[in-house]
C-alpha cells in the first residue's frame, strides 16, 4: 500500500489511471479512502491511500486476449 497526495483539480479517475494505468480501479480507491468519497475535483495536498492490486482485481474479460 502506498500514498498519493492530490494536486488541485485531481479527479478519482484520474488518479486510478495514473497509478493503476487504468480507471477500471476508481472504485477500489474511493473505498480505500471514504472519507474523501464526496469528493470530485480536489484541492492540493489531501493525503490519499492507494491500496495494492492483486490478480482477482482485474477483470480479464475486457483485457485482450495477448494483454492476459
């Protein structure tokens, strides 16, 4: 588990697809950090919590075949 601090105007999908490289995950980070759950456009500097992936994670059913 590692952290991420916002910049301004960071959006929970954007940070899902720069750390995971995917925003299929917004959902785990939001329930990794409820406390920031009603918000969309963050201000600089809130602290986050960015919970490990694991295989049972993803989805293989939208991945390409070659991408599994």
């Amino acid at each position: 588990m590692t952290t991420y601090i916002t910049k301004s105007g960071d959006m929970w999908d954007m940070i899902a697809f720069q750390v995971y490289g995917s925003t299929a995950h917004t959902s785990k980070l939001i329930m990794a950090n409820p406390d920031y759950a009603d918000i969309y456009f963050f201000p600089a500097g809130i602290e986050l919590t960015i919970p490990d992936l694991y295989e049972t994670d993803v989805d293989l059913s939208f991945v390409p075949p070659w991408r599994r």
